[in-house]
C-alpha cells in the first residue's frame, strides 16, 4: 500500500509506475477516478483507492484525492502486483494551492 498526500485546490498532476505516467488527473477526482487513470498504464493490473476521511463539509465535498482545506491522505493498494514494488512517482507541476501545494507519496506497507 502507498499512501498519497495532496493538499491543492487547482490543476492536474501525473503519477508515473515502473516508467508509464498517467493522463493528467484532476486536484479534484474522485478515488474512483484516480483508479481508473491508474489502471489504464499497462504496468498496473488492479489496484484499490480509498480516501481517508471521506466526508462533506462547509466547502463541498472532500471526497477528492486533493482538498483545499486541509491535507487529503489517499490509499492506493495494488492487488494484482506483488513483491518490492517501486514508488509511484509524482509531477505534481501544475498543481496549485494559491502558489503553493502539498503533494508526497510514502510507502505505509501492508495494514
């Protein structure tokens, strides 16, 4: 399991595994979304996104893998490969948070 964290209210970034990247994928995607990108590079067979914390509030729904609001932490379980998998890598280069974003990828292993 690789965890994602991303706090960003505009713009697009592209994640990359075992050298094939991503469409661009929206700030505001949903998990369901962003596993669908996922599973299009031929490198990932099945993989299951979960976003912690799913939840509305006062600014919308939150239920994106970035939110404007606070730090978005998302799950990303890769089901169909095995072993010592390679990190997902982020370029993160048109996203945005009013100038700034927070964007990082750490593997949390198994839960």
């Amino acid at each position: 399991i690789q965890e994602m964290i991303c706090r960003a209210n505009n713009g697009t970034f592209q994640l990359t595994f075992r050298e094939n990247t991503t469409l661009p994928i929206s700030f505001n995607a949903t998990a369901s979304e962003l596993e669908y990108r996922l599973e299009q590079l031929f490198t990932i067979g099945d993989v299951s996104v979960t976003i912690s914390g799913e939840k509305f509030s006062d600014y919308g729904n939150v239920s994106t893998v970035c939110s404007a609001e606070r730090n978005t932490t998302v799950l990303i379980e890769f089901l169909t490969e095995h072993g010592d998998l390679p990190m997902l890598q982020a370029d993160v280069s048109y996203l945005d948070m009013n100038g700034e974003h927070v964007f990082d990828v750490i593997y949390t292993g198994n839960f």
